[in-house]
C-alpha cells in the first residue's frame, strides 16, 4: 500500500510507440516529397493512432477507476497542462514574428506593398468572419459545459460538449474549403508561406483539441467525471480556449490588418 499522494506510473511501451509513430510520420512525409512513397506516412500515423488510444485507455483507468490522480497529482498536471499551452504561446509567437517582419516593412522583392504584388488576399469579412464567430461560440458552449458540470447537470453538459465537437468539426471544414477557394498557395512566396503555415498549425490545433474534446464526450457518456474530479475535462477546455484566442490575434493580425 503507497503511502504517499503521489502516482508512480508503470513501465508502458507508449513513449517508445508513440516516439517511433512520430518519426516514421516525419521521415514519411521528407520521403513523399521525393519519391512520392506513402508508406511510411500511413505506418507512422496507424501507430500513434493507436498510442493515443492505448494510452488515452490507460489515463482513463487510472484517474477514475483505481483513483490514482489524488490531489497532489492534480496539482502536478495542471502545471504541466500550464507550461504545455506556455510553449504553445511562444510557438505561435513565431508565427506571428514572421508575418510582421515580412508585411510592416515590405521589401523590394514583393513589390515594397502588402499584401505582395500579384496576391489577392482573402475578404476578411467572408468565411473568416463566420469561422471566428464559429470559433467564439464553441469557447462559450465548452464554457457551458464546465459550468453544468461543475452543478450536476450531466444532461446540459453532455448537450453543450456535442454542439462544441460539432462546431469544431464546422470550423475544420469551412478552412478547407477557404483553402481550395484561395487564389494563392503556399509556394506564392513569403505572404502563403506565412499564411497558410499560421493558419494550417492552428487549424491542426483545432483539430486536435476536437479529438480531445469527442474523447472527453465519450468520457462523460459513462459518468466518468463529478463535480469535485474533472481535470480531464479542465485540461481540454484551457486547450480549446488557448485555440480561440490564437485565432483571435490571427484573425485581426493576418486576415483583417494584413488584407
């Protein structure tokens, strides 16, 4: 019997699935743009696949069937949570440090103007203007979701997480189709390789956080969380209003300042 708060994690191959799945995906993809080999991407991607899975199972029975994630574990989590979106924060910042260096003072080779000579840039009052408000409102149902949680009200929580999956999902498509509708592409010089870098990392991180956000509607199908035990749940809902604000400062910074 452990006598202290705090949770020593067993020996697992997760770490070492999931390290392998992500450099078989990397070296997959370097291989796809020479040889157009597509093996390896789809090796890469069936493993972690299956490392989020086993590992996601693992966090499940640990946190809500054999109570392992006492308080003092909590506590170590949520600061980790906090230091994960911090580095999150700085690598958007570079993102955005790209953009201003290229677009406040533009040089002769896009025509000294921005957006560059030749670039019609997307109308930011069009489907960006739909997909922020679409954005913002799936930051107040997950909002509403952790406030019914948080009164026992599964039937409004359960009801506000299926609209957030399904306003995310939205999100998700309305860029793809932006994307295929655009006039420009990533090879149009520093404006698309800006653009599209910025925005297809966010819209990565928006289809992450609802994978997180359906895993943890699965949860709370089974009645895995209480109002006094829901880190899950929190974690998930910081990482989706992180997305939300990132898009904000996108929004203003790339689509509506920089058109």
């Amino acid at each position: 019997m452990t006598k202290h708060p705090f949770h020593i994690v067993d020996y697992r191959p997760w770490p070492l699935t999931g390290s392998v799945g992500a450099i078989s995906l990397v070296r997959g993809i370097a291989s796809y743009t020479h040889k157009y080999d597509s093996r390896l991407i789809r090796f890469g991607l069936v493993l972690i696949l299956a490392t989020i899975v086993q590992w996601w199972r693992d966090v499940t029975r640990e946190a809500t069937f054999q109570g392992k994630h006492t308080e003092k574990v909590e506590q170590g989590m949520r600061m980790g949570i906090v230091l994960f979106i911090s580095s999150e924060v700085f690598f958007f910042l570079a993102f955005f440090w790209a953009f201003f260096h290229s677009s406040l003072r533009p040089n002769i080779e896009v025509g000294g103007i921005w957006p560059p000579t030749g670039i019609r840039a997307i109308r930011p009052f069009d489907v960006p203007l739909l997909n922020t408000i679409i954005l913002l409102s799936s930051g107040a149902t997950i909002t509403w979701a952790h406030i019914a949680l948080i009164e026992d009200k599964w039937i409004e929580a359960h009801l506000s997480l299926v609209i957030t999956v399904i306003l995310g999902i939205y999100f998700t498509i309305l860029q793809g189709i932006e994307y295929l509708i655009s006039s420009f592409s990533l090879a149009d010089g520093v404006y698309g390789r800006t653009f599209f870098v910025a925005t297809g990392f966010h819209g990565l991180h928006v289809i992450i956080g609802t994978t997180f956000i359906a895993v943890i509607l699965y949860r709370n199908f089974f009645f895995h969380f209480t109002k006094n035990h829901h880190f899950g749940f929190e974690a998930r809902a910081w990482y989706w209003h992180f997305v939300d604000v990132v898009w904000l400062f996108l929004y203003l910074c790339i689509y509506w300042w920089g058109f």
